[in-house]
C-alpha cells in the first residue's frame, strides 16, 4: 500500500541563486598508467532477456578538494575502551565535519586538485540479449555506504528483476503526453547502475588513492563525465570492453550542445545518489559546462529569448543528458534542517565507530542479522550486499567502502543545500517522481527530517511532480521494500517517459 504528500499550503517560491563555477568535466589523460582490472563477479546474470557486465571509466581528472590529506583518525585504543569509544567517536565526527565545511574548499573559482594517480567509476550494465530499437536507458545510484549491486544487482534484487523482466514489450506507451509532445512510443533497452570512486569495487581499485577528502560534487561532475565522454551514443545488445572507450570528440561536443540525441535516460538515486544525480541537472547544467546558443529554437518568434544552459539542454528548447528523475529520499535539504545541524555529525560519528572486517562473509552476515539496521532489509539485497560490498584479503573479508570514507562522505552537507535552494528554479520540463519512506520519521533509526521537512522537500518544484510513500519503509527504501520498489520504476517509466520521434 502507498500513500503520498499533499502540497503544502506554502510551496516555497523560486529564488535566485546563482551557480558557483564548476571545474572542468574531462577524464584524465591515461598514456603511461597501468589500467585496474575488475574484480571476479560475485553474482549471477539470471534475469531473462539481459545479459549482465562490468565496465570502468576514468573520472574526472581534477577533484574538488585534495586527493591528499592529513585527515583526522580515529585512535583503535579509544575506540575499543568502553569508557572512551563513544567520546572518541563523537571527536572524530566533528573534526571531519568542520575540515569538510572549511570554506577552503568552496572558494569561487574553486581551485582543483588533481591526484597523483586516476580515479575509476565502476559501472554495472544490463543490455539486451537482442536488438529492440529500444531508447530508454535506467541510470541507478547508490547511497552512501553501499555497493552499486544493492541497487542494481545482477539476477538479485527483486526490484530491478521486476522492472526489466516487466519492460519486455517491444513498445511502451508512455501517458499522459507533455505539453511539448512529438511521440511517446517508447522502448526500454537496459539499465546502468553507478559506483562513486570510494564506494564498492571502485574503492578497492582506487584504494591506493583514496587518501584525502572527498565531496558529493565531484560524484555529481563524474556522472557528467560519464554522460558527455563516455555512454555509446545508442543503446545497443552488443558486448563493450571493461574499460569503456571514449566517444569521438565530435560526439561530446554534440553532447555539450544537444544533449543524448539517441537516448533517453532516466536517473534513479537513493539519499546520496539522488542528491548528486540531481545536482548534475540543477548544479551543474546551469553554469558554463555546456556550450550554448543564444537564441532558444522555436518557431514562435515571439517566444525567443536568450537561454541557459539549463533551458538549453531542457524540452522542447533541446534534448537532455538525463530527461527524467527518480528521487528515492535524496539527501536534499534545508540548509538549517535538523538534518544538517547536528545529524551529519551523528551519521560521520556512527560510522567512525563501525566495525569493517569479519572472518568470513558468513560471520559478516551473523553479525549484520543480529542489528535491528540489518533486520529489516530484503534477504537478497543483504545477500547482494554481502557477497559484493564486502572482499577477501589475508584470511578475512572487510568492507569494501571503509568506515572512515563512509564518515567523509556522511560529513558533508553543503551539496545536500545547494540542491535544495536550485530545486525550485528547476525548468518543470524535467518530470521528477518522490519516492518516501511511509514510516513515522519519529521512529525512525536513520531520520532524514520531520515528516513536515519531507512534505515540503517533495513539493520544492511543484510543478510536473508526485510522490510516493511506501508504507512500512524507512529511509532504506530499495533495501527494505524492494519489490515494492519495483512496481513504483515500473509504473513510473510507463509514464514518465517523454518518448521519441518513431521516423
């Protein structure tokens, strides 16, 4: 059962806010780097009609804050005392809070850092075992703390089994049309699922590089990367290489103009993914990153005005990147919610104290079943988290992600707001779907906010939006509810979807 907000009284009103300057959205040149290898998969491609494969790509080469850094750690002496854990805990929280906020690394122009060694996206690709003309591209995103499999897991997760076994039809009628509408047939192709550099698999072949701070923009400025250098033009059944080759520069150049001609993507994020999956619309598309024409095409004369690159990249001015966003509880919010005082703190805290290595996945999966956290997850998505968000190494599995990069990421807040002030001024063309927890926020272990602050997140751009709330869920709605989960993509992609030209 589901249930929804209704709109507040007070749909706060856009303001103008404008876009701090990016870095720039280019790989790195690898001439003379040994490439990673992936990892051997841990899970099975069992989901008929798509064959399962893992793919890299180089990140954006300069980095937001500093790929080195001597950051605050946590005494192992401290954190095993029962008297001083919790103190220690709580230290090294706020320390990592404050160095994170440090308005060192939110100067204007930003500065940039770039690594001494690459950085790799790990991306997790599921194509069609035969050609079906199909357009339609799902581009899932992880949480913090998660593995891209969680999401998107290969013959696992009931949830994205369900949406692709049940897009098998060779068409999709997507209703009700847009008011821009030209077609709305539409067919689904396959889906990506995205693993930030110090999450997963791509924290094991970043681990020697993985020693300073971290910031939700650049997770945002490497999914741009991923759409303008490297995503095929097209949707294809055929096979790719690990490592995904560059597109033509005349490609990107396209790309920066016209967005994803021949593709329709729609983005589906969880807490941390749906914030920076919706940073790369509301952020990062509306600065310079994109070459613009000054005149929006129409052929209404009087309808032509100067654009943005946002306008630009928007329906019906021109195609987008990413047409449609799928928010799974984003972590976007006010920038004086509760959230942001004191629970990054609590959350970087926590995650300080968490234990990171087990002798065998089975003791890992003892140990997570006796949490209330664990209890109440889908027994697949904890298998798929389990098998794939943990490695081996000398006798014994660890996480992947480490509870120290977990608390970095936890730690900052500042993305989270700046989406939450642009959402409002986003163009009502970019169709947006809630998806909430159902549960009582006040009961919940992992708040994000008062049920008020969510009621009013979910309404910030009223205009060609919903929302959901599944009954029973938390803020870990794809680990709890994920077949649920499922039937909501599914109907949502039925009409979403803004569909192409058939000719």
């Amino acid at each position: 059962m589901s249930m929804s907000y209704p709109p507040p009284q007070d749909i706060p009103k856009p303001q103008s806010v404008p876009p701090l300057p990016l870095l720039p959205i280019e790989p790195p040149d690898l001439h003379g780097f040994a490439l990673p290898s992936l990892l051997s998969d841990n899970t099975s491609d069992e989901i008929p009609g798509f064959t399962y494969s893992k793919h890299l790509i180089p990140a954006c080469r300069t980095r937001s804050v500093p790929a080195s850094y001597d950051m605050p750690t946590a005494d192992p002496r401290a954190l095993a005392s029962k008297e001083l854990r919790k103190a220690e805990m709580q230290r090294v929280g706020a320390a990592m809070k404050d160095l994170v906020a440090s308005e060192e690394w939110w100067q204007s122009p930003p500065v940039g850092f770039t690594p001494d060694a690459p950085l790799f996206n790990c991306l997790g690709r599921f194509r069609r075992t035969s050609d079906s003309g199909a357009r339609l591209t799902l581009f899932f995103a992880h949480a913090n703390g998660f593995n891209k499999e969680v999401c998107c897991p290969s013959g696992g997760c009931t949830s994205l089994t369900s949406v692709l076994c049940t897009l098998r039809a060779p068409d999709m009628v997507c209703y009700p049309p847009p008011p821009f509408h030209r077609s709305l047939r539409c067919r689904h192709s396959g889906s990506v699922g995205w693993e930030a550099v110090q999450h997963g698999e791509a924290a094991l072949i970043n681990r020697a590089a993985l020693r300073g701070l971290y910031s939700w923009r650049d997770n945002a400025r490497d999914i741009l990367n991923f759409l303008l250098h490297f995503i095929p033009a097209e949707a294809s059944h055929d096979s790719l290489p690990a490592h995904l080759p560059r597109v033509p520069s005349a490609e990107t150049a396209t790309r920066r103009v016209a967005g994803l001609t021949r593709r329709h993507v729609v983005a589906i994020g969880h807490s941390f993914g749906g914030c920076t999956r919706c940073a790369v619309i509301v952020r990062l598309l509306a600065t310079n990153q994109l070459k613009l024409t000054n005149i929006v095409p129409s052929s209404d004369a009087s309808a032509r005005r100067p654009c943005s690159a946002l306008a630009t990249l928007t329906p019906p001015y021109g195609p987008l990147l990413i047409r449609s966003l799928v928010l799974i509880d984003p972590v976007i919010m006010a920038p004086k919610s509760g959230h942001n005082k004191s629970g990054l703190q609590v959350l970087a805290s926590g995650a300080v104290g968490r234990r990171g290595q087990w002798a065998s996945r089975e003791d890992a999966r003892e140990q997570f079943l006796a949490s209330p956290f664990f209890q109440r997850w889908d027994p697949e998505v904890l298998d798929a988290y389990v098998q794939n968000g943990l490695y081996e190494q000398d006798g014994q599995v660890h996480l992947c992600m480490s509870p120290h990069d977990e608390a970095l990421m936890f730690a900052e807040g500042r993305t989270s707001w700046e989406v939450y002030k642009r959402l409002p001024s986003l163009t009502s063309d970019v169709e947006l779907r809630w998806i909430m927890p159902g549960r009582d926020r006040r009961r919940m272990l992992n708040s994000l906010g008062s049920a008020e602050e969510a009621e009013r997140r979910v309404w910030l751009r009223p205009e060609n939006a919903s929302n959901v709330r599944i009954e029973g869920a938390g803020h870990l709605i794809p680990h709890e509810k994920p077949e649920q989960l499922g039937a909501l993509w599914h109907s949502f992609t039925g009409t979403l979807v803004y569909g192409f030209d058939s000719t």
